[in-house]
C-alpha cells in the first residue's frame, strides 16, 4: 500500500473539472504574483498536486465546494497508484450511487479514495449530496475533520478527552469538530488570522487550502503517515498483546505477544524496524507491556513495521448481524457495530480463524484498540460444518454414538453424537447406523463441546472413493486417475469429466497438476470423476494419547492441540516404528497420557513418537470404595503416609503400557500416579499380586524374537506375556511352538505375575 505519494497523486488529477481544468505548466500563475499563498501553490503545481483554472490563473481567492475540498483531501494519503486502480474499480458503483450524474466523470476516480480511506462515509456523502452542500462552499470547522481523516489522525481525535485551543472564536466552533481542529492547530496545520480568529463558519479559498494540504502533506513525510488499506495488503502479519519487551544490545528488540488464543510468540524485531503509534512514526521505547500490536512481516517472514493499537477495549453481546465485513452486537439492548478486516483475529467455536456464515453464532466478544479498531472477535455458541466420508459407527454409554469421519484430507476423526442430534439421510429424517459407512457425510459440530455433534446429513446415493493417486494420464480422449481404495487397496481408474472441479488442498488446479501418492477424494457419477480433492501423502498429529484399543486392528485415539480427537488404525501385522522416550519401543509399551506425534504415510502409520509424563506419587491401594461419581482410592505412599483419592470415570489408567479400566483395580495392587492437587490426572498400575497364576484371553500379537505374546483378558485389557520358559500344547495334548500361534486364538496361560508382566511355564491353546 505504501508508495511514492507524487507519484501517484499526478495520475489522479486529468479529469477533475473546476480544480483541474488546465494543467499548469512551468508553474507560474499570473494572479499568485504577490500572494502571500504563492510559494506554496506553486510548490504543489510543480509536483503535480495542484493545476490552474485556466492557461495562467489560479483563482486563489476563489470559494471551494465540498466535493473540491474533499478531491483536494484525497490526495494527502500516500495511495500508490496501483491500488489507486484496485480502490477505483472496487468504488466506481458507489461513487455513480452516491454523487450528483453531472460530477460523476470528473469526481469519482478521488471520490472512491475519499470513501475507501475514510475520509468520508458513504451515509456522509448521501447527505451531502442530498441537501445539494456537496456544490456549496465548505465550512472551515467541516474541512478540518476531513483533512484530519485523510491524515490519518481520526482515531487520536476521537480519543482525546480535552482540546483546549487559544484562538479568540475557539468558543464558536462546534463541539463536535474541536478535536480535529485541535489536532490541525497543535500540528501547525491551520492557524489563526491577524486577530487569532480561526473562522469556523467561514468559507475557504483555493489558496487557503493549498497551504493547509501543503502543510498536511509535509507533516504526513516528516511523521511517516500514509493510509494503510487491510483489503489491498497481502503481507502476513501477527497480532496479540505485549507481555514481554527485551531490548538487545545491538539494537534490536525481542517482542513476546500474546495471541487471543493464549498461545504466545516471540519476534525479533530489527534496529531498522518502523513502529507506529497513532498512525504515526515512533520508536521501540513506545512499545509496552499491555498494548495491542500488530507486527508486519515480509516474504521472509522478518519483522519490518509494528502497529501500536494500545488498550483493548472489550464489548460482549449477542450478534444480531454478521456478514464477513461487519458485525453488530445487543449490548443490554443497546446495538453497536465494528467493521471486520484482514487484521481482525478471528476465533470463531472453538478452532475455526474463518467466520462460517451458516454457523448461527449466537455470543460474540469483540476486542477494539485505541485506534478504533476491531483487532480481535471472539464467536460462540453456533456450530460449524465439516464433511467427510463415514468411517465408522460406535454406540456409547449414554446412548449416544461415536462417529469416526475421513475427512477429504485423510485424517479420521472421533466425533460424539448425542442420543437427540439430528440425523437426516438424503434429506430425511433417520438413525445413524453402520450400513452409511462408506457414504459422505455433512457435519455440524457443535461450539458446546469438543468434537460433538449438532447434526449429521448422510448421503447415501452419491458415490465417493477415498483413497491414494496412483497415477494420472491426460493424453487420451478423457483425462484419467487411477485411484487405490482405502478400504480395499484396489486400484481402480476412473474418466474426468471435462467441467470436474479438481483442487489440491482447497485450491483449483488441472489434472496435470495432480501428485502421485496423494491422498485423494473422489465424487463419482457413474465411473466418471465429477469432483476430487487431493492432499499431501504424509501429515503429522501432535497430540496426547487418549486411549488405545487393541484388536487385529489396533486404534490409537489422539487428542491433538487444538482439542480434536484423531483416531488411527494400525494392523498387528504391519506395525509401524515406535519410539518412547527416544528409544525404539513396541505399541504395547505406549501409555495413555503420553505425549505423541504420529506420522501417516501413503495412508498407513509410519512412526509413533511417545514422550512419558512423569508420576509424582507411587504407593499401595489399601482399599477401593465404588461411588457413582467414581471410585475412592485408598494408598499407602512408599514413605507411609495415608491418603485418599475420589478418582473419576474417565482417567486414563494403564497397565503394562495398555488401557484398563478404573474398576479393574484391586487392594495390594502397586500403582504410580499423576496428581495435580487433590486431582488424579492418570493411574500406572506397576506391579499386581503374584497369587494369581492362570490368566485366559485372545492373541493379538506375538514376537518370536522376544519371545512374548500379547494377548487381550476377558475384559478387554490386553496383558504381556513372557513365554521364554513356556512350553506350547493344544488342547488335545498336541506340542506346538510359539510360531504357529494365530492372531484371535484363545489361549489358557499358566504361570505367575512378575511386576505387570505374566512369566508363563505352559500356554494351552484352545
């Protein structure tokens, strides 16, 4: 936005009738000879600002209207002359609305800048134009607010809260002007007559106002003041709230802001950096702890100006409009609007930085600077929309279900649907059961609760393949992809249709385009692709580990940063890298609670990466007291003290690196625990009585190398078993080895608890 403001003013004056009739030419106006404005007419003639009323003339004694007043403001505020362009096309239809048909060809071009800049408001300009004041003279005290706009100084003048002026009239301006005409005198923008009189009624001239645009336009340089358009910027940027400032010794400055999402940033900002408080030019003394700012960062993503807004100021109510441009809030029944921008934070639920128009948000905090401002917007209580492919249907407890959704991105998802969602199926009234598996699915997620459900629309006629791009051909009659299913790994390929909307991560492309190995999401009619979305083959989940679920198919639930609940399959038989704690580990070694990132590639989990969370306080349970709430625990510490826990449903407790349940824990069982307060954040169970010596359950893994066997209790809880020293029998007395044990075989194991590991001496199988 910012450019060379000469420049860019010259190609803004060609067709403005009275102020610009003829261009001047060496700057020399009969009629300014011996005026006391000459120097500075001539000085904006030669620089393209100004232009005479004739070959020679000037007409500086001549009354301005408002439109020539407004034209003239136009050209203090620093647009380059490309977005001079941007701001014509994009204004030119409320320009046409807005001014009288006679001025439209000469006014409107400086016209958009007046309404896109601010220096007038479009309700302003219907007025004006509506009581014919647009062609009369311009009041002194009417220009002074438009000049400060178009200085950029509005929202200073409308935070200050005294403005005491030594001019003799002072008393006869209107008290809604005398900030801005308090800014223009403090400035040297405007002074008094002879007799210290500022005329607020009075009328003013071309050369009256060619010495106060020279004035403006000097003291706009000198300050660095130029009108910064968020719609015509396309730099990234951060905003938040200063909490730390650290000033180095070679000049640069560490800045930690604050985002409204709690997350905290540092940035560099270097020695050269410009900084702007109240819009005005500063240094890195004004920055301070408490303010708002916004940093602006080049395509390097370096620090290259920051934006002091100061102080927010914060407004809640409930939204009675909202479009992606403006927002209007009840306030104990009293409305008050904000205009939404591209340096807007946006937090819309719980996750979304874009406003979903059809979310139905119903409560709304908006943050204002001292600028004016709407620098952050806080909206709750509607829903958001997702779609994807359905996956899965689980039942819960409460009635309820589980829905696991793909998404077009492949990452499946956990969402809660409650026993009342609403369900529609083509449009009608349904249940959700698993027979939908497999067709897409609109979500509306609730702001209520993470990952729950409003809603949920299936469609079950149109057909979607989910799976990974094999290849793409372009060079036949149609243009091809062959695409291998997620479900069954079989590799199918399937036309394009010639209109088929093709994107790669939201964006449109052309099938040329397309990656080999990405995951797709296809839309099918009949075995031509209507529609695809492709997206990268490898993605990383940073999260911590909710629960595992062991099986054939063993799944991993995650709950990544942002509160969303991932899941993962993974096959026993094709088991991806696992680490813990840095060092190479197995799936049946990871924790719930455990720190995560998992890495998918090609559609199939290839590393797990486990951080432990350390226990503060191991002991004995003593004894254990069913309760609805819970259960309450009661140990003995490893020093001996006596202590009593009220432990919760839902915690995760783990035993030989595997889920159980709270229920499954019994008196004289040693155990770990994560406690933050009187709350027990999760339970290791280290080490069970060793009277127990026969266990039954399923195989769901073995390890010859190890010599172990995992299998899952009649419970559900899955139980290491070291069979170095066992010896293997079927049922009917046959020898067998550890080898030929099948996954989901039934097996009887004989032997003793050592810690939370079963040493067998015989493994019956079944």
């Amino acid at each position: 936005m910012k450019g060379k403001r000469f420049a860019a003013l010259a190609l803004s004056i060609g067709l403005v009738f009275s102020l610009l009739a003829v261009p001047a030419g060496a700057v020399s106006f009969t009629d300014m000879v011996g005026h006391w404005a000459r120097e500075d007419v001539e000085a904006l003639a030669s620089e393209g600002i100004v232009n005479g009323t004739g070959a020679n003339t000037f007409s500086p004694s001549r009354r301005m209207t408002a439109c020539e007043a407004l034209l003239f403001c136009s050209r203090t505020t620093g647009v380059s002359a490309a977005d001079k362009a941007k701001i014509y096309a994009d204004w030119l239809p409320a320009a046409q609305r807005l001014l009288p048909s006679e001025m439209v060809s000469w006014a409107s071009e400086e016209m958009s800048i007046c309404l896109a800049t601010g220096i007038i408001s479009e309700a302003e300009l219907q007025a004006l134009t509506t009581s014919g004041n647009i062609s009369r003279s311009i009041t002194r005290e009417n220009l002074a607010m438009y000049l400060v706009r178009a200085m950029q100084l509005s929202p200073l003048a409308n935070s200050l809260t005294s403005y005491s002026m030594s001019f003799a009239d002072a008393s006869s301006i209107s008290a809604s002007l005398q900030p801005y005409v308090y800014l223009l005198n403090m400035y040297g923008i405007v002074r008094g007559d002879q007799s210290n009189h500022f005329m607020p009624q009075g009328s003013l001239t071309r050369a009256e106002m060619a010495t106060m645009l020279r004035r403006a336009i000097r003291f706009m340089d000198e300050r660095g003041i130029y009108a910064e358009l968020p719609q015509y910027t396309d730099f990234e940027w951060l905003g938040g709230t200063v909490s730390a400032v650290a000033p180095n010794a070679d000049g640069t400055t560490l800045l930690t802001i604050t985002g409204q999402g709690g997350g905290s940033r540092s940035v560099s900002l270097p020695a050269n950096v410009e900084i702007y408080e109240n819009n005005m030019l500063t240094n890195a003394s004004a920055l301070k702890v408490g303010q708002y700012v916004r940093v602006n960062l080049n395509s390097r993503g370096a620090a290259y100006a920051v934006r002091i807004g100061g102080a927010l100021t914060t407004y809640s109510g409930t939204v009675t409009i909202l479009t992606q441009q403006d927002i209007t809030i009840s306030i104990s029944g009293v409305s008050k609007a904000f205009t939404i921008d591209r340096f807007t934070e946006i937090q819309a639920g719980k996750n979304a930085t874009e406003i979903d128009l059809e979310a139905g948000y119903t409560e709304a905090v908006c943050r204002v600077d001292e600028q004016g401002h709407l620098a952050q917007l806080q909206l709750s209580g509607g829903v958001t929309g997702e779609e994807g492919i359905l996956a899965g249907v689980e039942a819960t407890l409460n009635g309820g279900q589980t829905l696991l959704v793909t998404s077009f991105s492949g990452i499946t998802k956990r969402y809660t649907l409650p026993e009342n969602a609403e369900v529609t199926v083509n449009g009608e009234d349904a249940s959700m059961t698993s027979r939908y598996v497999g067709n897409y699915v609109k979500l509306r997620i609730s702001d209520t609760g993470v990952n729950q459900l409003a809603g949920v629309a299936v469609d079950s006629v149109t057909e979607y393949i989910q799976g990974s791009l094999r290849s793409f051909s372009t060079s036949g009659r149609f243009d091809t992809v062959t695409i291998a299913s997620l479900n069954s790994g079989r590799a199918s390929t399937y036309d394009v249709a010639v209109n088929a909307a093709i994107r790669y991560e939201g964006e449109p492309i052309a099938v040329s385009d397309l990656r080999r190995n990405s995951f797709v999401t296809a839309c099918l009619s009949g075995n031509e692709i209507v529609q695809l979305d492709s997206y990268p083959s490898s993605t990383e989940t940073e999260g911590v580990l909710d629960s595992i679920t062991y099986g054939a198919t063993t799944v991993l639930a995650v709950r990544a940063k942002d509160g969303q609940m991932i899941s993962f399959n993974i096959s026993l038989t094709d088991l991806p890298d696992v680490y813990r704690d840095d060092k190479l580990s197995a799936i049946d070694r990871l924790l719930v609670g455990d720190d995560v990132v998992v890495t998918v590639r090609y559609n199939e989990v290839e590393t797990i990466e486990a951080w432990s969370k350390s226990a503060n306080l191991s002991g004995t349970i003593s004894r254990i007291t069913m309760e609805s709430r819970g259960i309450t625990l009661d140990m003995t510490t490893e020093s001996g003290e006596k202590l009593s826990y009220t432990v919760a449903e839902g915690i995760p407790v783990t035993q030989d690196g595997a889920t159980i349940s709270v229920y499954t824990l019994k008196p004289d069982y040693k155990v770990s625990l994560v406690v933050n307060g009187s709350t027990v954040v999760s339970i290791q169970v280290d080490r069970v009585p060793s009277d127990i010596n026969q266990v039954t359950g399923t195989v769901l893994m073995t390890d010859t190398t190890q010599e172990i066997m995992t299998i899952a209790l009649d419970n559900g809880s899955p139980l290491r078993v070291d069979v170095a020293r066992a010896r293997f029998t079927m049922a009917d007395g046959t020898d067998t080895d550890l080898e030929y044990i099948q996954t989901n075989t039934q097996v009887q194991v004989h032997g003793s608890y050592s810690g939370t590991t079963f040493v067998a001496t015989l493994v019956i199988v079944l």
